[in-house]
C-alpha cells in the first residue's frame, strides 16, 4: 500500500504535528520562502512520488497568506506525482461567504473551492463548516467532521439537571440540538440579527431559560459580539450563568477582553482547529487531533470515515425534545 506523507503549511504546525503523533507518521519538512517582490515559493521536502499526501492547513489570519501557501504545496505535489492529495482544512474561513445576500458580491467559499481543485486537490479534509451548504460548492469529495463529541466529553460526568444548552441563532439550533442530546439537556436558541461583522442584536430566545445554567455552543467565535449579545438576553430572561464552547476559537479584535470581563460567563472552551489566541490563559482547549488522524488512517485504508461518528450522531443518543419552534 502507498505510504502516508503529511506536511503542514505555516499556520498551525501544533496541531499538524499532532496529528502526525496520533497517526505515527512523521511531519515531513517543508520549505517556504519570500522573493524580494512578496511572491512566495514552497518546496516540499519529502518524496511525493505515487504517496498518499495530506497538507494541514487551517485558513486563520492571515488567511490569504495561508491560502496561498496552501494553493502552493498543493500544486507543488501534484508535480511532484503524488497519488492522492488531501487538504485537510481545520478550518475553512471563507464557509462564511456562502451566498449572494447583497447586490455585485462574490461567493468566496464556492471560488476557493473552485482554487483548491484546480491547484490538484483530489479530496478536502474539514470540520464544522459555517454553512453547510459550501459542503456542496466541491466537485472532489469532501469529509466533514464534527466535533460535537469531543465537545460534549468536557461537559459528561456533571450534573446537567438545571442546564439547558443554547445556539446564538436559528441556523445553528441544529448542531445544538445534537448536542444537547449527547449531553441530555433542553435546548434554546436565539433569533439573531446580524447589523455588521462585528454587530448583531438577538430580538428574542427560543425555549425556557429562566432559572437555568446555560451552555452556549457556537461554531466559530470571531470578535464574540453574538455572544456577548445572547449572554445579555439570557441574563434578561432569568439565566443564571454560562459557559462558552466552541469548535473554531479565533478570538479575533475585543473578543478575549469582552469574555474575560463578562460576569456570566464560568468557562470557555474551543478546540484546537485554530492557534491559541494570545492573553487568554483561562481558555480551555480540547483537542481534534485525534478525530483527523482517525480520519485520515480510514482515507488512506479505503475505510468509511462516517462512521467516526457512531455516538456522536444523534441517533445513536437519548432522544430529546426537539427544538420549541
């Protein structure tokens, strides 16, 4: 069988390098390098020829950087014949730029989708894209992991008798009521507005609150306005308290001032699919390394990665109320 060969562009070699140790294969070394005119060139370091490649890099600030750089040794293995060529993507940023909501704006995620294939991508690598749907702008297959479970194991072993788990929108009530059946708690969501990036106001909360911890599951925490904005209604409407947990912590501008110094707030909680952000001590990482190295051990074997999910699927928990529409 073709061996495994795994590099890491600039973005997060931690996690790559993880990765590596939970599947037992080496980070083969790459080298990028900056021209005097700001062009860049990579050069992969390791024997390609007929190998299973996999490029670990999350799409963070700065992103046209990493993309970039990740268009490059993409292409860089598929002239070096590689056999096959996995992106694997922590974290797509541009998911969010999924649809025409204004006139004469380009939809982002599909075009990037469109520059990782003809780069030479032969299969893309991904968790918890912001808009399903970009799931479908790929013409290669696409594995879209989760990390719910990984999630809800920081909750497992408490008392969750008073604890409802709330989405800052509609459009992630979803995902949330997944996982309050993981964990078996009531789920709540907010009906958010968004004005601008960085502004949103959340008009009302779907379900019962009052009197109840809260934990508030969200996909990406950018700037944390959506989140600052639920904690304020849920203190509103009777919420005693809540902790923050999300897949991609990006902690982007007043984030980490604004959940540091909120009063509500008892923990935050990310997985490593970004860096840790700087000055934030007290959050709490738990890691999906483990989850892409499982996933890329049942690529390479020819295995189903679906099934990474058994326990995590809602299916396979508890049945819980859906959601009070």
């Amino acid at each position: 069988m073709r061996e495994i060969v795994v590099f890491s562009g600039s973005a997060h070699t931690v996690l790559a390098e993880q990765i590596c140790r939970d599947l037992g294969v080496p980070l083969s070394p790459v080298e990028i390098h900056r021209f005097s005119n700001d062009c860049l060139q990579v050069q992969l370091q390791a024997n390609c020829r007929q190998r299973d490649v996999y490029i670990v890099q999350p799409l963070v600030p700065p992103t046209q950087e990493h993309l970039m750089e990740l268009l490059l040794m993409i292409d860089a293995a598929r002239g070096a014949s590689a056999q096959q060529i996995t992106a694997v993507i922590p974290h797509y940023a541009y998911a969010r730029s999924d649809k025409k909501d204004a006139s004469r704006i380009s939809i982002g995620g599909r075009l990037v989708a469109d520059m990782l294939t003809t780069a030479g991508a032969n299969r893309v690598l991904t968790m918890a894209l912001h808009a399903p749907q970009v799931h479908g702008f790929f013409s290669v297959p696409v594995d879209h992991l989760t990390a719910i479970g990984v999630l809800a194991d920081h909750f497992r072993g408490r008392d969750l008798s008073d604890t409802v788990v709330v989405s800052p929108d509609l459009g992630n009530a979803k995902t949330a009521t997944q996982f309050a059946r993981l964990l078996g708690t009531p789920v709540a969501a907010g009906s958010k507005q968004r004005l601008a990036d960085d502004r949103v106001v959340i008009d009302a909360i779907v379900g019962d609150v009052s009197g109840k911890r809260a934990i508030i599951l969200d996909d990406e925490i950018a700037t944390g306005g959506s989140i600052i904005e639920l904690l304020d209604r849920l203190k509103d409407l009777g919420c005693t308290q809540a902790a923050v947990a999300c897949t991609h912590g990006l902690f982007a501008g007043p984030a980490v001032e604004r959940l540091r110094s909120h009063p509500s707030i008892t923990e935050v909680i990310s997985t490593d699919t970004v860096p840790r952000p700087n000055g934030f001590p007290e959050l709490q990482i738990t890691s999906v390394a483990g989850l892409f190295a499982e996933a890329i051990k049942r690529i390479h074997d020819g295995e189903s990665v679906s099934s990474l999910f058994d326990g995590v699927d809602p299916t396979h928990a508890p049945p819980q109320p859906k959601l009070p529409f």
